[in-house]
RNA sequence: GGGCUCGUAGCUCAGUUGGUCAGAGCGUUGCGCUUACAUCGCAAAGGUCAGCCGUUCGAGUCGGCUCGAGCCCACCA
C-alpha cells in the first residue's frame, strides 16, 4: 500500500515513537520568543502509585492547552513533577509494603523514598504515553533540595511574622493512623445513634437538671455546664453548680450564646478536652482541661479517680465506642439516665480510614490563616484570579471567609519535618533546619528535634513559585504567575486554596490566572470509579488496546467542562474509529496526491463545491480557536469530530473522486492536500499521536513536526 | 443549618449572552464491499426539552413555585 499506510492504524506503533521524536528535537521546551510566556504547573501525580484515569483528564486538558498555545507561537511551558504526598503516601505505604515495626525513623523514611522514586518513574513514562508535552528537564519532586528549602523559608518567614503558633488546642485526631488531621482531611456520615438524657443533681441534693448528649462517655471529663443566657427556663441557675454524676466533681453552670435553646434540654455539658465547640466554650470561661480519652481511642481515667471511685474502674482502657455502653448501663443503675432517644446525627471520620475522629486537646503546629485568607479573597472578588467554571468563584470565596487555623503538623515520618529545636534546658523554641550547636539563650547542648512533620498541602500548596525557582529563577521571571492552574475540583481547598494564599503571602504576587476545574471521572451508569466497584478504567490499558488518541479524545467528547466526566468503552472505540477514519482519509489523499506533490507549483481552479470546503474549514478554524480559547473543549473537539469525518470526507473527499479522473486533476488534489493539512493542525491538540504519524508523511510539509507547526486562527 | 449542580431522543450527554437547531455519540431498524475506511457508507425510527405559572412579539435557553436526582460546606451537643 502507498506509504505503508496499513489499512488500520495502529497507535502501538506509532506512539512511543512520536513521543521520542517530540522529546529528542526539543519541541516540549518553550521556545525563545518575544510572544507572550504560556505555562502551566502540572498538578504533581502523587508518587505513590501508577497513574488513574483521572490523571488522563488532567493530562487530556492541560496537553489540549499547551499543545495550542505552542502552535500559536507563545513560549509554553509545561512543568511536570511529582509529589510526595505526605500523608496519603505513607497509607498506601502502609498498605502496600507492610513495613516492619521495628524500623527506625531513617530506615522507614529511606524506604519511603525509595518506593516514591520507585513509583515516579512509572509516573513519568505514563504521563508519556498518554502524550502528556511537557518539559521532563525540568521535571521537579517536592522534596527536591530547592523546593524544601523554600517551604522551610516559608515558615520561617511566617513564623517571624507571627502567623504561627504552636498551641495546645483542640485538633482532630485519628486513632487509627495515630496522627492529627486538617479539619479538611475529616469528612462527615450520618449514622443512627443516640441521645442520652443525663440527670445531673444540684449541689444541695435537691432536684437536678437533664442534659442531652450522644457521647455520655466524654462526661467523666466534664468541667461545666452551660445554658444560653437567653433561655428563661435557665436563667436562674447560672453560677450555680451541679454534681458530676459518677465521678461527683462539683461543675459550675455557665452562661454561653452558643448553645443552642431548642435542642435536647438546652442545657450543654461542656468537656473542654474532647469537643471543638466545648473547647471554644471552655477558652471564653477559662474551664479547666480534663483529659479522658487517649490518642488510641480509649479511655484512661486517673489513677486517683478510680481509687475513690472504683466502680469506674471496668471503664479504663476500654475503647469509647464499648466505654460508651458501659458508662450508660451504670448511669442507668444509679438512676442517672432519664431516656435515651434514637437519633440520626453526623460524626467526623478520618477520610481515609473512616475510624471516628477523636477530638483531641494536642500540642500542634498552627498557621492563622486568616490574614492570607483576606488577601486570597480579595484578589478572586476582584477577578485577578478567574475561575471556570465560574460557579467555583463563589464556592471558593465561602469556603475563604469560614476558614480557620490550619493545623500543619502531622505525627507521621514521610514528609518534611519542621524545623523546630527544643532547649531541653530553658525549654527555648528555635527555628532552624539543622540543630544547632547550643541552645542561644541558655547555651545547653541539649535540643532535641521536633519529629512532627508538615502537612503535605503545607508544601504543595507553595508548588507555583517553588517549582519555579522563585525569588531569582529564570523561570520564575519568565513564567509566574502561570496561565491556567487545571486540577480537579475536589482539591479546591486542599491545593488551590492554599496555592494562592501562600504565593500572595511570598511573592505579593498571584500564583496564576485562571483557575480551570475539571470534574470526576464516572462510568456510563455516573457511578463513581473504585477497585472496590469492579469499573475502574485503566487509562494505560485503554492506551495499549485503543490508543492515547481515542483516549483523550473520548474525555472530551461530549462532556461540559467542569462537569463530571463519564467515560465507557464504547466513548473509546467510537473515538478510535475517528482515529481510524481520519488515518483512511489520509491514506486515500496520499495514494491521489503522491509522493512529491507540491502544492505550491499548482494554481487551483476552485469548484462551487471547493470554495465551500475551504469556506468551512475557515470556519471551523475560527470556532475551534475561540472554544479552546475559552476552554470549551468538547465544542472545539465535536467541531473538528464533525468537519473531517462528515465534511470532509462525506462531501469532499467524495466529490474529488469524481474529479479525479477528470481533466483538472491538480485541482482536487490541491484541495485534498489543504484541507487534510489544515486539519492535521486543528485536530492536534486532542490527537497528538496520529496527526504527527501523518504529518510525517505528508508530501511538502512545511515544518519538521506538527507539533511545531503554525496554528490557523481562522 | 448554609450552598451548589442537574432533570433534553432507549443510554450518556451538548445546547456561550432568549428568535435555523430540537442536536451529537453509542444503541436500534433497513439497505449497501462504490479510488481510503465494515474500526465503513446511505437511509430511517424517537423527545409536548421533568411539571405548573409568569416575563416577552417569541423560552430547553430568563424569573417564581412544585416534584425528582446528586454533590459540597458546617462546632447543633
């Protein structure tokens, strides 16, 4: 067949080798030029596990972009890298390798390494093969020497400036993973439970008030009790005290606006040390801390309690969901407990193991995030940052002006440790990556490390200039702020979030333009994907049986930006068949065209049916350019899907059959030839892999690749 | 408790600022191997654009309400 054009196409063939030819001419580098810097920072993969389908979105999009703006003569920059991703890492650490127990710190550390690096590599040769065009000689990790030292500056130049703390406070707690979470990393689910009517007697023996609540175990730690000032059931007992009930410590009654009138009994126990709310209530009344819940999740009572009183003994040690039963059968024999009621309420869990959080009174390190929140939120109301879909915008803004203190402090070893030193002498605080050789203020040689480590979004979220080199980089001064940040909308808080309010905080810059958010990936049935499921779609597989082309192009097919993505089998072979008709119609040009034509030695004379093909494919120059201009890819793809199979080759392709046994046969041919030249351009982006293939092998292609080539605005 | 999104052909979805749209892909049915492609071509069937009310000369497209589906945030014990 002419030019070895196999009847079908053949992406296993092709693909690898385009990519290298991409990579070995140095195409995937921004070009030097006077046009206007485009960049964008790749989301950095988590290196912890090969890649999933949703990172083809990511990698779909962003390519589309790039690849476009490349064409359109702008130095483009795409940064890859690759995350370590804290905490999720070590989970699947855990799970996967099922270290021993026994390993020191640095082994564990060192082997969590080695399986990052490990999996990175898989990462990046994915990403390839997906046709992901971004500049590997810049390709950074987060732990990378220089972005380290950056995230370290970071806190130290907000520790200078007082936005951090380290505080004995309140913080959520898994006993599972045995480490605090960021109020983001806990999620909520309903469940039946219980609300427990609790007696609770005055100090003189007469009468009592009933109080509601659906953890009776937490109330061996109550220090008050509190009414809403506002409630006349109750005026009248604030200051007066009530016996604790099983322990009998004597609690006062507080006055507190937070609690709430309507529910239960209105009247709130308050156990300062193991509720946020009643830790806030127990700041304002300065109520003492009494802790009966330990980082395991169970109960530990002191020694002394149990000794005076020794029913409480069978509750030690006992995990609070057990604790929870006993503590309401021995209510409930001393004639404590008034009812119980069913009750459907909501209880926070780790996100990633679903064990109920502990709220815990912890010493952890805080950022007060409220003055960078200030900023972030102003640059976004005043649309310096934009957000598509727009919706986003006001999500985003709600979210900013609710946020709290961050806890960035996580008990785990993979990640970056704080740089904090301990005097073990005068018990002085000293910032400082490398230990010092004596403490500053008393001189003792005795420091001692802090072993807690940063939240991982602590560090990625300062990826923008980090990975650029910031302050002095070249690359900082030629691409910051980037264009677009495309990511998932599920980490809008995780990462965009923080990306902007500490790229504002220091660089007094925005991190990037546009903020482009993409949705989940779900099957045909909108079922979310999971292993557990069975419907995971592997996008590497997907590659291997269909190719990456189809791939991408079926993720744009049909679905809206922003909203989720659905995806089958059937989306994917309905994309390859597009592959395989525009390599078919390619194939008939060739074979019409031949080997040297040359389109400039022929002046065309132009048919009714010419002049509108030419008129048509103007047009969809100019649509595709404007749809991807305003990231409206499905309509860019859908344009180009139906120009070339049903224009093209339906009227055209067809029409010049005729005339090619005509007597004008340079004609046709020099249409064939534009239009198939033309549309190799437009169909790029989303198909990268096989409009290359037969770039190369088009007669008289102006440039070397059509990567490279010049992009037809219409 | 606050907020968001969505209900358009059998299925999954498009329909930028209201006036050629009632559409695409897959599926279904019937014919076709014609200078590429059966991973194809030609033709066909199908929806009162969830329901009701309103704004308008005119509404899937704007406003209100109802019903139904999903999601996010949240310190109601």
């Amino acid at each position: 067949m002419n030019f070895e054009m196999k009847k079908h196409y053949q992406p296993q063939k092709v693909e690898k080798k385009i990519y290298s030819f991409w990579e070995k001419n140095g195409f995937l580098k921004p070009k030097k030029s006077k046009a206007k810097p485009f960049s964008i920072l790749m989301p950095p993969p988590n290196a912890n596990a090969p890649l999933h389908i949703g990172h083809a979105v990511f990698v779909t999009l962003e390519d589309i972009l790039i690849r476009f703006y490349r064409m359109r003569g702008r130095p483009t920059l795409w940064l890859p890298g690759f995350d370590h991703a804290g905490f999720e890492t070590q989970v699947v650490y855990d799970k996967k390798q099922k270290p021993d127990k026994n390993l020191s710190r640095e082994q564990l550390y060192k082997d969590i390494w080695n399986f990052t690096q490990k999996n990175r590599k898989i990462a990046r040769e994915q990403l390839k093969r997906l046709g992901a065009s971004a500049d590997w000689s810049r390709e950074k990790f987060t732990l990378d020497k220089d972005i380290v030292k950056i995230v370290l500056d970071t806190f130290k130049k907000l520790y200078k400036d007082n936005l951090i703390y380290q505080g004995n406070r309140i913080i959520n707690w898994c006993p599972y993973h045995q480490t605090s979470l960021s109020d983001l990393e806990v999620t909520h689910q309903e469940v039946e439970g219980k609300l427990y009517y609790i007696k609770y007697p005055f100090t003189n023996g007469k009468n009592y008030i009933v109080i509601a609540t659906t953890r009776p175990e937490t109330m061996l730690a109550d220090t008050a009790v509190a009414v809403n000032p506002r409630d006349k059931r109750y005026k009248k007992l604030i200051g007066r005290k009530v016996v604790l009930p099983l322990v009998g410590r004597e609690i006062p009654i507080i006055e507190d606006m937070a609690v709430d009138i309507n529910f239960g009994t209105g009247v709130l126990k308050i156990t300062p040390a193991h509720d946020p709310v009643d830790f806030e209530i127990g700041e304002r009344h300065k109520l003492p801390l009494i802790q009966v819940i330990d980082k395991k999740g169970r109960i530990s009572l002191d020694p002394q309690l149990i000794t005076s009183k020794p029913d409480l003994k069978e509750l030690d040690e006992l995990p609070v969901s057990q604790a929870r039963k006993i503590i309401v059968k021995i209510l409930k024999e001393k004639g404590f407990l008034e009812k119980e009621e069913p009750y459907r309420h909501t209880i926070s869990v780790c996100y990633k193991c679903k064990t109920p959080i502990e709220p815990l009174v912890s010493k952890q390190w805080f950022l007060k995030i409220r003055p960078l929140a200030k900023k972030a939120i102003e640059v976004v109301e005043k649309d310096k940052i934009r957000f598509y879909p727009k919706r986003y915008k006001k999500i985003f803004l709600n979210w900013m002006r609710n946020i709290h203190d961050w806890n960035i402090s996580r008990q785990i070893v993979w990640g970056i440790r704080i740089p904090i030193f301990y005097c073990q002498k005068c018990k002085k605080i000293i910032v400082s990556e490398k230990k010092p050789k004596k403490c500053p203020d008393c001189g003792s040689k005795n420091l001692i490390p802090e072993t807690d480590v940063f939240d991982t979004w602590f560090s990625s979220g300062q990826w923008p200039f980090a990975a650029l080199g910031y302050p002095n980089g070249k690359d900082f001064n030629t691409f910051y702020p980037t264009s677009v940040m495309e990511t998932g909308w599920d980490i809008l808080f995780f990462w965009v979030a923080r990306m902007i309010m500490l790229s504002l905080y220091r660089t007094k810059k925005i991190p990037f333009y546009n903020v482009l958010l993409h949705g989940l990936v779900r099957d045909k049935d909108r079922q979310k994907m999971s292993k557990s499921k069975g419907n995971v779609i592997d996008p590497l597989g997907v590659v291997k049986d269909y190719g990456a082309d189809a791939l991408r192009m079926a993720l744009v097919f049909g679905t809206s930006t922003g909203s989720d993505i659905i995806i089958s089998e059937e989306k994917i072979r309905a994309q390859r068949n597009f592959a395989n008709k525009v390599w078919n119609a390619s194939r008939f040009v060739f074979k019409n065209i031949g080997r040297d034509f040359n389109p400039k030695k022929i002046k065309p004379k132009l048919t009714k049916e010419d002049r509108w093909i030419l008129k048509e494919l103007k047009k969809t120059e100019k649509k595709i350019t404007k749809a991807i201009e305003n990231y409206r890819f499905h309509e860019a793809a859908e344009e180009i899907y139906h120009f070339f199979w049903h224009r093209f080759c339906d009227k055209t392709i067809e029409d010049c059959k005729k005339r090619l046994i005509d007597n004008d046969r340079e004609t046709p041919k020099w249409v064939l030839w534009q239009v198939l030249y033309r549309s190799l351009k437009l169909l790029h982006p989303f198909m990268p892999f096989i409009t290359e293939e037969i770039y190369q092998r088009l007669p008289a292609r102006p440039k070397k690749a059509l990567i490279v080539e010049k992009w037809e605005k219409g």
